[in-house]
C-alpha cells in the first residue's frame, strides 16, 4: 500500500470549499473529543475555527504534559555538501545558482562531530544536496560511521532512497530521516520542481514509508509552509502522519512545521503568506489530532516567537544551527547557506531560555541497545 492514493483523494477534493462550511459547532464538537477524525482535523484547521484559538492552545498545552512534560529534545543540522542537481525554484542550493560548492571529507567531518559534540548535543541531522555522483549512498554510509563515534542518534535529511538504502543506513547506525515533501499539490509540484531528481512527486512521497519499512525508529515529515495554501498542505501532511502513525506503530512519526525562508538566487514569491497565528492555529490543531506525534520548531523562525510557543505543542528544536557546509568550524572562506536562519543562539542559550521557562533541555533521550552498557 501506499499514501498515494489517499493523498490524491485530497488533491483531487473542493479543500476550499470544506475549510469554508466549517461552523463554529463542528469546532466546538472537535474540541469536546477525545479522539480526533480526519473531518474534525480539518475544521481546527478552518478559518471558523481561529476564535477558538485559545481554548485550541489550553487543549494542545494539556496534551503536549502529558505524552512528553516538560521537556525539549535539542538537536542540530551537519551540512556535509551542497552539490545539487535539483532546480526547486525555493531553493539556494538550486543547481543554477552561482554559490561556492563543497563537501566535507573524513577529516573536515571528524572536526565537526568533535565541535557539534563538545556542546554537549547528542542528536545529528546530517544533510547533503541531492546530487547521488557526490553524495552517494556508500559517502553518506562512510561519514555515518565517523559520526557515530560521537553521536548515538544520526538521521538523514538527504534525497528520497530505495528501502534497501535505507536499510543499509540504519545498519550502519541511521536511526532517523526526515523528508518534506515541500508541497502535497501534486499539480503544483512540478512547476516548483521543474528539473531534477525531486521532480518525480510519487517517489519522494512514499520515502518516509520505505523508511520506517528500512527499520528507522524515527520518521520526521513536513511540508515548507508557503508553497502552496498553508492550510490545504497543513491538512495533508496530518493526514499523512496519521496514516504512517497507524500503519507503522514501531516507528515514532513527528512532523515539522518550517515556514519558506529568504534564500540564495532567484527571487521566489511564496502562494502563501503565512502569519504567526496560521502557524500556530496549525501546531494546536496537529497536537490536538495526533497527541504522541513529535513536533519540531527549527531556527526559521524568530527566538521571541520560538519561546511564546513553547507550550503549545513543541517537543523538538534546533540549536547552534548553521546551514553552511562545515559552518560549525569553517570561518575563512566564502560559505553560503540553503536558507536564512532567524534564531542564532547558541547550544547553551537555548539550554539558559528553556530553562528560565521551566523546560527540561534534553540532550540524548536514545542510546542503541547493541552499545548500551
């Protein structure tokens, strides 16, 4: 079986029109229940439900305590290369731009583990462009074991893979992925990759199920806020949680929710503007349909909005964060990043303002049982 399908039903669907029938009692029908259907999903999401927006952030509060307290996983992004061969038109690594281009070798990705580590984090994401001649399988399996020697969770954000890759990852010590599919429009999707290996919308949709297929412990989805009607993308990635969330109970299914950020090249004008209170009513309503699904806030977003939100469904954030290729410990050369960051703080400032908020900054919730001691 796959998503596919199931998300054609929605593409194919009047989304506008259901978000505007909402009323205001199947908002209030979908907050006085315990477990969430796919229609009630939709009318949190809806514009009839933003006067409820408060009652929505008690109950999204609530739950968040009691599947995972007071507590904030920190992790941060490795960009181990920025060769691409993808032309999405949202994208500083597009193949056309004009940027330095780089990937770390064993030495340059040993100095970054020890630097990342001596901060005191635990979890990786390690991200390449999607350029396979480059950053093949067999590069990304090799730099894994160098950074395993001092991390116990890496995942990937790389280009979708085949299951048997992603099995021979987790062999090596993957224990997470994380992909967008940038936009579930799939008539949209094209014009926003015309070119590429990204370009085919069918393979990169169904990469997180060969993932949890492959073994991994965590899958991580999203859609980059945007590209396309937040709230009709906002809908499918739930959706799309649910159905890997019910299908794969082993594998601990979170989302993201990262708002389009200014970039290197082209100028790129999002369909979609989407405010603060968009995002917002988006986590409440995720949180409130999917309790025990992790919910990650990166550094695209400002620290004030960051800190105001914590308790609104957050269990996952990005610290330390750079988006340049060996940006952790390469100062003397020309780097540009994918993306403009908004929050630059440090591992240990983010440790100080959770703290003063009176979360628990968790470094390392994961050890494989093979090392356990």
């Amino acid at each position: 079986m796959s998503f596919y399908p199931i998300c054609a039903e929605y593409n194919d669907a009047p989304l506008a029109e259901q978000f505007g029938s909402v009323t205001e009692h199947d908002v209030r029908r979908a907050l006085n229940k315990t477990t969430l259907s796919l229609e009630d999903f939709l009318a949190l999401l809806s514009p009839a439900a933003i006067p409820f927006l408060e009652e929505m952030a008690a109950k999204a509060s609530q739950l968040t305590l009691q599947h995972f307290g007071r507590t904030i996983q920190l992790f941060t992004p490795l960009y181990m290369a920025n060769f691409c061969t993808n032309k999405c038109v949202y994208c500083g690594f597009n193949t056309k731009n004009n940027i330095p281009r780089s990937q770390l070798g064993p030495d340059e990705l040993e100095k970054e583990a020890k630097a990342i580590a001596a901060t005191g984090l635990k979890h990786l994401l390690i991200l390449t462009g999607d350029a396979r001649a480059k950053s093949s399988p067999e590069y990304i399996e090799s730099a894994v074991e160098i950074l395993r020697k001092h991390f116990p969770s890496v995942s990937i954000e790389i280009y979708a893979m085949t299951e048997e890759e992603y099995s021979s990852l987790v062999k090596v010590g993957v224990d997470g992925m994380t992909m967008f599919q940038e936009t579930y429009n799939e008539e949209l999707y094209p014009e926003l990759h015309p070119a590429g290996p990204k370009h085919d919308y069918r393979f990169r949709l169904d990469a997180p199920e060969r993932a949890c297929k492959a073994g991994m412990r965590v899958v991580n989805i999203g859609a980059l806020l945007g590209l396309d009607e937040w709230r009709h993308d906002a809908l499918k990635t739930g959706i799309h949680a649910a159905y890997l969330q019910n299908k794969y109970p082993e594998v601990d299914i979170a989302v993201s929710l990262p708002r389009i950020r200014t970039h290197v090249g082209d100028a790129f004008t999002p369909k979609s503007l989407v405010s603060d209170t968009a995002l917002v009513q988006n986590m409440l309503a995720l949180r409130i349909f999917l309790p025990r699904c992790g919910i990650t806030i990166s550094t695209r977003e400002a620290p004030d909005f960051r800190e105001n939100i914590l308790p609104l469904g957050v269990t996952r954030m990005s610290a330390g964060v750079s988006t340049e290729v060996g940006g952790h410990t390469c100062e003397e050369e020309e780097k540009v990043g994918q993306f403009d960051i908004s929050d630059e703080r440090s591992v240990d400032e983010m440790c100080a303002v959770l703290r003063k908020h009176g979360y628990q900054p968790v470094f390392k919730d994961w050890h494989p049982l093979q090392e356990a001691s």
